[in-house]
C-alpha cells in the first residue's frame, strides 16, 4: 500500500508535530516521511479533504460482536467494518457470546477469526465460568492465550468474594478485571434510570445506588488486595466522586462511559423507544453534568461505543420485555464530540480514544512518526451528519441515532498495511 495524505492536521501530545498540517507519506503500511509540504512521491495516490484531521488510531475498551452463537446480530467480519468506519483500529470485545468466552480455546477462536484483519481485536474472557458469577474461570490460561482483560459484562460479578479472588489471582500475570457495577437486588426489574421521568411514565427505576453501592464494594475490594480494576460504562454522579477519592488515594482504579450518556438523558423515554433502553440506563441531566465534569477532570479515563446490536424481534417488543442495548461503534466518536463540543479540548477528547484506553489495558502508545507502521484514524470534528439505515454496516440496526444531527465524523483508518479512506 502507498499513500501520500496531504495537509492533515495532527493531534498527538507526544508528537513535535502536534496541532499543525502535516503530509504523511505512507509505503507498505508504514510511515515512511512526515512533515510539512513534503514533495509527492511519483505514482502515489493522494488522499486530502476538507478540514483533515489525524491522530492515533482509536481505540474502544467494550464492543460486542456476537460471535460466536449469535452471528445473526452482528460476526466478527460485520463487527470489524463498523469499527473501521466508526475510526477505530483496536477493539476490546466483550465475552457475553453464547458459549461465553471463559477458556484458552474460545479466546483463540476470536483470534482466529480476527486475524490479518484492518481492525485489531482484543478478545476479553470471563472472571467466572459460564458467566454465572460461581466458579474462576481460567484466567491465566486465557491471558496466554490473549485475553486483553476479565469481565463477566453486563452480569457483574455479584459476590465479593469471588472477585477478591479474581484481583489476587490477576496479580500473578498483571491482569486486569473489568467490572461493570450493578447491584441485582437494586436494580430488579427497573427499565429506566429511577427518577422524575420513571415517576412520570410509571416505569419500575433503576436507581443511581445499584451503581454507586457496588463501586465503592469494588473499591474497597481493590484497595484490600492491591489488584487493578477497570470500572466501565459508569453512569452517575455518585461513581465519579467515587473514583475520583479512590484514585486520589492511589488505588488502582480506571473507569470509562459510554459515549451515549453522555448526550442522551432519560426524557429519550416519553415515547416509549426501545431503542433508548440501555444499560446502563440514559440518567437524567445532573448526572450527565457529572460525567463530562469527570471526563475534563480525568476521573474517567476513556469513552468506549458499548456497542450491542440486538435483532429487531428483540428490540421492536413491548419496553417490558424488549432488550436494553444499541449499536454505537460507528458513531461512538461522533457522539462524544456532539456532547463535549466548546465543553473539552479535541486533543483532551481524543486521548479518551487512543493513548487512555491502551494505557489501561497495558497496550504500548501507538508513535506517529517515520519508521513506524501506520495505526492512524482521520477525521473531520466539525462536519455535521446524521446516520441513515442505509450507512449502517452492523448485520443489527438497533441504534437511537437515526436523523439526530451529529458533529465530527471519522473519514477512514489505515492499521496493518490497509486503509479505508475513499479514494481519490
């Protein structure tokens, strides 16, 4: 592959080009000049575009792709195009597949099917075996064989114990456990954020406390065996003061929010939407105010897409009985930016997308410089859009974002010698 990009505009702290236009000339996947006004190569195709922005390739610390067992929603093949075209080059999938990703052999299937791909996939396994919050499951067997980190997703894992188990046992090999909080008792039957808006249309609630009561569990449960944790997708005021007092007493805590809760409240719900059922629920404004507030301060670390695409006989259904979860990764940028716009920095936002979730997960910074291969997204953060059914590349269409006006748009990657900017 060879590519000349002209005039891009580079966001990269670490980099002594950053915040300028930069050329970058790219041969066989790698970087082979960059600089200012660089002489176009003979035979090489060009790539430019209005307000062209580059930065490392993004990262996303919790999609799901379905695969194996629920390949009518989303494969890994599927998943990986709506990575590409949402600007992310490395992706964390989660392991609520059926079977679920708890052994050496499942993890090795995700690679397989994921290999010599332009997105790279990091498979994360199981804390318990078969997901049902019992039994370890082999956690250094998986991390031999690639899982990135554990997590029992969206189950959580509910009994202290076993996850006291899970942080002294990661410590042999510094593996990470991701924790999504949720407290089941808490938290039974709710279909909404509890609050005005769960009074008003007469929804059973999903309270602020099922969240909050299990990070400082989990905090504790950190501090006492000196184990790394990584909450994800938190969602209320409540978890960032949190974390926020645990990191300052130097625990090892990492959290990140998915971009939808960001821009999202709870008002999406008059309608009764499924498609604004998520988990965790869209809360209202105060504890948006306190995510972004989390965000600018780096109490959060990250922002991820929580992709989870559903098929519409489990979405389209009565909002008792239908599905939480949207497909995001296509958007996930875009959202972020609609909801930070004049609130963040573009080079504070985008580390949320690159060198944070790496950082967290142990994966070296991606070097934008000559002599490295290429792992770069380019971007437009100021182009207006809004997506139809039509762009759309995951096999399931279960996204609350159809005709909402959004602002920044990912125009392509190149990682692993490959690139999927249109050409010119």
């Amino acid at each position: 592959m060879k590519l000349f990009i002209r005039a891009a505009k580079l966001i990269d702290r670490s980099s002594t080009f950053h915040n300028q236009l930069v050329d970058i000339h790219i041969v066989s996947g790698k970087i082979e000049q960059i600089g200012s006004n660089l002489k176009v190569p003979k035979n090489t195709p060009i790539f430019e575009a209005e307000n062209l922005h580059v930065s490392a390739g993004w990262f996303d610390l919790r999609a799901n792709f379905s695969d194996p067992g629920n390949e009518h929603k989303e494969t890994i093949q599927t998943g990986i195009k709506a990575a590409a075209a949402g600007g992310f080059t490395g992706v964390a999938l989660s392991p609520a597949t059926s079977p679920v990703i708890d052994s050496k052999s499942l993890v090795e299937y995700i690679q397989n099917q994921a290999r010599g791909q332009q997105v790279s996939v990091y498979p994360m396994g199981t804390v318990s075996k078969q997901m049902e919050g019992k039994e370890l499951a082999e956690l250094h067997d998986m991390s031999t064989s690639g899982a990135i980190a554990f997590t029992d997703d969206k189950k959580s894992v509910q009994n202290p114990n076993l996850l006291k188990t899970a942080l002294l046992y990661c410590k042999s090999f510094d593996g990470l456990v991701v924790q999504y909080a949720n407290q089941f008792d808490l938290s039974y039957k709710g279909m909404m954020h509890e609050g005005e808006e769960s009074t008003h249309l007469g929804m059973k609630g999903i309270p602020a406390l099922a969240e909050e009561i299990m990070v400082n569990r989990d905090i504790y449960l950190t501090d006492y065996t000196e184990g790394k944790l990584h909450f994800s997708t938190i969602s209320t005021s409540g978890s960032v003061t949190l974390i926020k007092e645990a990191k300052k007493a130097q625990i090892s805590i990492t959290a990140d929010v998915c971009a939808l809760n960001l821009l999202l409240d709870d008002s999406e719900l008059q309608e009764f939407d499924t498609r604004f059922k998520l988990m965790p629920p869209l809360r209202d404004k105060k504890h948006i105010n306190a995510l972004i507030k989390g965000l600018k301060s780096n109490t959060i670390d990250a922002i991820c897409s929580d992709h989870q695409p559903e098929d519409i006989e489990l979405k389209k259904r009565e909002f008792e009985h239908a599905a939480f979860g949207s497909i995001n990764l296509q958007t996930a940028f875009s959202v972020a930016n609609t909801a930070l716009k004049n609130q963040m920095e573009l080079t504070d936002l985008i580390e949320k997308f690159t060198l944070n979730p790496r950082t967290i997960l142990g994966l070296p910074a991606v070097k934008i410089k000559a002599g490295e291969m290429a792992n770069l997204t380019f971007f437009n953060p100021e182009i207006e859009w809004s997506l139809d059914k039509k762009s759309v590349l995951s096999k399931s269409k279960n996204s609350p974002l159809f005709g909402r006006k959004l602002i920044g748009k990912p125009l392509g990657i190149i990682h692993q010698n490959q690139s999927t900017l249109p050409k010119k």
